[in-house]
C-alpha cells in the first residue's frame, strides 16, 4: 500500500514560505511542502527520525498574521533522503495542536 492510497485527506500544496523548526531543540527543519488536518511533509535537513515525535514551529509572519508561530505536535511516520544528499523529504502525523492552530491550518489550505 503506497502512502498516498492511506492518507485519507488531500493535503494542499503550500505556494508560500512557511518555515519550520523544532521547538524543543530551537533548530531549523526545513520548509512546508503540504498540509492538511492530519498531517503534513517537509523538505528540509536529512536530520528527522522516523517515529519521534516534535513540537513543531511554522513560522510565517505574513500568513499566520496574530498566531505566528503556530505549534504543532506531530510525529515523523517517514523520512526519504538519498546517503550523499544532506536533504530529506519527510512526513508527519497531526497528533496536538491548539484549536487557534487548527483554524489557522484551515485558514491555510483553504486559501
């Protein structure tokens, strides 16, 4: 089964800069590629662990306007990177977010 026939809700592509980074250690990530509800992908630094969890921080002042950052707490299901290339694509499961989180990710895919 590929993971896009078990995702369940679309993910919309992100057009602007959302940039995100780990909370709990204050390091960079990467970048949001897509988002939804549930869950979301980054493409960012080939340092994400497949089943950890992080408190993640996406910040886009322009976007989030009032709520920048948000934070989110997900955990890494997968991560893709090649060995000689120092990026990865990873995705994530939604598991806490506050509910102004929620409405500003609402907000975001449905721009």
């Amino acid at each position: 089964m590929t993971t896009s026939s078990r995702r369940q809700k679309k993910r919309e592509i992100i057009e602007d800069t959302v940039l995100v980074k780990d909370a709990m250690q204050v390091d960079d990530l990467g970048l949001l590629v897509n988002i939804s509800r549930d869950g979301l992908m980054l493409f960012g630094r080939n340092n994400l662990k497949e089943g950890c969890l992080y408190q993640l921080e996406l910040d886009a002042p322009a976007i989030f306007k009032g709520l920048n950052p948000l934070y989110i707490g997900a955990e890494c299901l997968w991560v893709k990177a090649e060995d000689d290339d120092p990026h990865s694509w990873a995705g994530f499961h939604i598991i806490d977010m506050s509910q102004e989180a929620a409405d500003a990710v609402h907000m975001l895919i449905t721009i």
